[in-house]
C-alpha cells in the first residue's frame, strides 16, 4: 500500500482538521494516508445554577455522536476525498465502537471511500468481531495499532498477536500494523523509549520485537511531542525542538533496520487528548513547523488581535516558508499584511498550522536520502 517515505498525521476530526485536510495540494494527498481519529461530542457547558452529573453530559455526548455517525464518512468525502485514510473509534464510548464501525464503514462502503479500521488488542471481541467482518466485506483490510504499554511483556503481546490473527483468521499480509508510542518529552529516540524500569527501545530494537515483520502490509511508527500546552512560552518568539521527527528522521537510514516504518504524528498538538480542555479559551499563539522545530508566537488569551501582529512578524522572519508553500502560508502571510483586518478564530489559525505542518513533512519525507 506504502512504504517508508509515506506520512500519516493523526487527527481528531475536528473542524480545524478538517480544513486542513481540505486545503493540502493534491500532489501532497498522495503521500498522506491520515488516520482520522473520532472523539466525542462536547457536550452543553452546564450553568451554575443547572449543574448536570458526569453521567448526564455522557448521555447527551452519546446521543449526538450516535446522530452524526453517518455523517462522517460524507465529511470525509467532502475534506478529503476519495483517498485511503484510516478510521480509529478509540476516543469515543466503548459502548458506541460496534456501532460507530458498522455505521462509518457502511456508508463509507456506499460512497466508495477506502476507510481502513483501526483496532487495538484491548477491544472487546465482538467489536474485533466487526471490524474485521467490515474488513474483509469491503476489501479494505485493516490497522492493528499497537502502544507502548503492548511492548512491556514481550512473550504475551507475542501471544496476543498469534490469537488475534488466528481467532479471526487473518494474515499479516492484510494488515497495516501502526506502533503508536504517543507522548514523548524530552527524551530521544535514539537514547530509547522507557517501557518499563528495565527496558528501553530503539527503532532497530523494535524490529526485532515484531513477530514477522516484513509479512505485514505496511509498518509505521508514530509518536508526537508536542506539549500539552504553550504555558511555558513567553509572548513573542519560541522554539520547542520537534523531537519525534528528528528522531525518526536520524535512525531511518540506519543499516540496523530489518525494515523502515513510515512516518506518523500528531501535527501540532499533544498526543493525549483532552476533553476538559476544550472549555478553556486559547490565547492568540501561532504554531508553526521548521524543519527541526516548532517556532511559537505566543499571544495573550481573548486578544485575538494579536494574530495579525504575530502573523506580520512571522512571515517576515527568515524561517518563514512563504506565501506559496501551503494553504496556511498564504493564510498567515496575508493575516500580516491587514493589521486592522478580520483577525481569524482559534480554529482558523490551528487549521493554518495545521495545514503547514502536513506540507512541511511531506516535503521533508519525500526528500529524504
């Protein structure tokens, strides 16, 4: 399907990712598989005087995602197109997967789009059951996504991994096996992943714990470390290092490699999501990708002027990849140009980071030596 000079961001489908995935070039499309990642409806913020229980704002968050379901194959279609991305369900209520699958799958089957599911080792069978029935009717195959906590014993996700094949008989051949170490900080890949208080892993170390590696259809190794928050930037100009690419980006060449994973992160946003923050407002900070890091305009919160005096100061910077780059250079770079102009939304400008950085990778990728 792909091989190592592929790019998989990992996006909550949200709006601002929507329009990013909307406003990538087609000739970038093809070097992008995303894995679109559903996540639960915010529900009403309760007023003081009619507080609601955790369980009552769970129900209204299931009973609207319940309503949109076959929605979001069409929303697909209509940000991204006809394009191979992957489905995952694994942010949203157990209790909704089997019919979240079945739902997404069906309808992406009518609309002719290839969704690819995404599952984990932890589902409950029967969901297991589904996704891959879902699979093997439309031909799509399927993503085993795999995390850290996987690697901690090594004889059992061995195990693990055998039984999930064998019970739904499956072959490696048929699947894309993404390794999704999430979060990491300041540590470096090279330096390795803590597993556990014992174990530590390279990129050449993981191949040799997957069983069978060069069976599976396509391998990918994903992890994001950007921070939860910009709380530790001053306002003005920050650079935060891009410690995932740079790692990956350093041991791909390395002769120690059975076989190279593709790309995969989490753009410019924190690998673990959130819900509670999504009722605190952003202040007027842009993210924007270089090649090694992250530059930082931080704003103030609820002074969305600052966006146009933060974008005139990025797009006259040096790093600035001009107006011609992507959607969100020209975004930016025109914001900078109307001091007194529409200062744009959180959204907007996330979607412009956003959209950047998915161009900015792909370069990156496809350059590769």
């Amino acid at each position: 399907m792909f091989n190592s000079k592929h790019y998989i961001p990992i996006l909550k489908w949200k709006a601002a990712e929507r329009l990013a995935l909307a406003k990538l070039s087609i000739p970038a499309k093809r070097f992008v598989s995303p894995l679109i990642q559903v996540i639960m409806p915010v529900p009403e913020r309760p007023k003081k005087d009619a507080e609601r229980s955790l369980a009552e704002q769970l129900e209204e968050s299931i009973t609207k995602l319940k309503a949109r379901l076959p929605r979001i194959p069409e929303e697909i279609l209509k940000y991204w197109g006809k394009t191979p991305a992957f489905i995952d369900l694994s942010l949203i209520s157990a209790s909704l997967r089997d019919e979240g699958f079945t739902k997404i799958l069906t309808v992406g089957k009518k609309l002719d789009i290839l969704l690819i599911p995404v599952i984990c080792l932890n589902y409950d069978k029967w969901v297991q059951t589904t996704v891959t029935s879902l699979a093997k009717e439309n031909k799509t195959g399927l993503c085993l996504r795999l995390f850290r906590t996987d690697f901690a014993h090594q004889t059992a996700l061995n195990r693990r991994i055998g039984d999930f094949l064998n019970v739904h008989h499956l072959s490696e051949k048929d699947i894309d096996l993404l390794i999704d170490f999430q979060e990491v900080k300041d540590i470096d890949l090279l330096e390795g992943f803590q597993i556990t208080d014992e174990q530590c892993l390279k990129l050449a170390d993981l191949n040799q714990r997957i069983p069978n590696l060069l069976k599976w259809r396509t391998f990918t190794f994903a992890c994001g470390s950007f921070p939860v928050d910009l709380s530790a930037c001053e306002l003005g100009v920050n650079y935060i290092p891009r410690s995932d690419w740079n790692s990956w980006a350093r041991q791909i060449s390395s002769a120690e490699l059975q076989r190279k994973p593709s790309f995969a992160d989490y753009t410019i946003q924190n690998p673990i999501y959130k819900e509670s923050l999504q009722f605190f407002p952003p202040s007027a900070s842009i993210r924007y990708t270089l090649k090694d890091r992250w530059l930082i305009m931080r704003g103030q919160k609820s002074k969305s002027v600052q966006y146009l005096a933060n974008a005139r100061l990025l797009s006259q910077l040096p790093e600035f990849f001009g107006a011609s780059f992507s959607y969100g250079d020209a975004y930016i770079e025109g914001k900078g140009k109307d001091l007194k102009g529409k200062t744009g939304n959180a959204m907007t400008w996330l979607a412009a980071g956003i959209n950047h950085h998915l161009a900015c990778t792909v370069d990156q990728i496809a350059n590769l030596t």
